[in-house]
C-alpha cells in the first residue's frame, strides 16, 4: 500500500515504462485476436 501510493505520487521511470509497455503488448494483443 504504502510502495504503491509513492509510485503513484512519484511515478518512477521504471513504473511508467512497465506500464507503458505492458500497455502496449495488451494493444497489440487484442489486436491480434
């Protein structure tokens, strides 16, 4: 809880590039099907 609300708070570069990636292979995924 508390690691989340600082990532949310201080978004790390790594946080914002998981999620953008993760984003991305669900875009591509649902694409697929």
């Amino acid at each position: 809880m508390q690691g989340e609300t600082s990532d949310k708070a201080v978004p790390s570069p790594a946080v914002v590039m998981k999620s953008g990636f993760v984003g991305a292979i669900g875009a591509l995924y649902t694409r697929i099907i």
